[in-house]
C-alpha cells in the first residue's frame, strides 16, 4: 500500500542529518560512491571545503517536498595534484560518512593552489504521491 499522506517531520529527520552533521564539502571528477572517494586526492577528490553551512529543513524551492540548502562559497581549496575537472560535489561528516552527492550545474577545470566557488545547492526529498 502506497502512502498518501507523510507529515513533514518524516521528512525533516532525514535532513536533519545535513543540517546539524555534515562538515565537508567536496568537488570531485565523478560521483562518489564511499566516504574514502569523496575525500581522498588519490581517488575522486579535487577539492574541498570545511566549516560548511547547511540550512535547516523546510519547503523545498519547487514545493514538491522539503529540502535543505547548503551555503554558496567561494573560497573551497583545490587539492588535485595538476588539473582536472570537477564534475560533481559530496557532503560528508568529514570524517566517516558520505552523505549526498550529485553532479555541479556545471564542470570545472580546476587547477592545484586554486580556489574554488560553488553556487548553493539545495538538497530534497520529494512529496510523498498516490500510486
């Protein structure tokens, strides 16, 4: 049986976890499937920035569901060893866990010593709907 009706607050759990859990976001040259790929240079990382914030849960900006927003920023360091190019980003905890992925509006060539900007990137799960 398909649910017709979820409150608010189911939904609100699962992002709470972003909001008051994740500490790092990075920018990597594909999706990130683990921890370890998202954060380590040797693997999908290019770059990174600690210290980011994430808004707490609300309405998502499409009102199709509830979501959270992360911060733009515009001082992530680049971490890659020469150039590449980043085509997606990865919340963490920064320390074990991998939170959300998905890809960038669009890729960056980024180049080591660089910083990077990200827009904001908002983060939802949709309305629960009748099948």
């Amino acid at each position: 049986m398909a649910g017709e009706y979820i409150n608010d607050e189911v939904f609100d759990g699962g992002l709470d976890v972003l909001d008051a859990l994740t500490a790092r976001i990075d920018i990597t040259s594909q999706v990130a499937t683990t921890y370890g790929n998202a954060t380590t240079t040797d693997a999908f990382s290019l770059g990174n920035k600690t210290g980011l914030a994430v808004s707490a849960p609300g309405d998502s900006g499409a009102g199709t569901g509830r979501s959270v927003t992360t911060a733009a920023i515009t001082d992530g360091t680049v971490t890659t060893a020469t150039s590449d190019t980043a085509t997606h980003w990865a919340l963490t905890d920064g320390s074990a866990v991998l939170y959300a992925t998905g890809p960038l509006t669009a890729p960056q060539v980024v180049t080591n010593g660089n910083t990077f900007s990200l827009d904001a990137i908002e983060i939802f799960i949709r309305d629960a709907t009748i099948t």
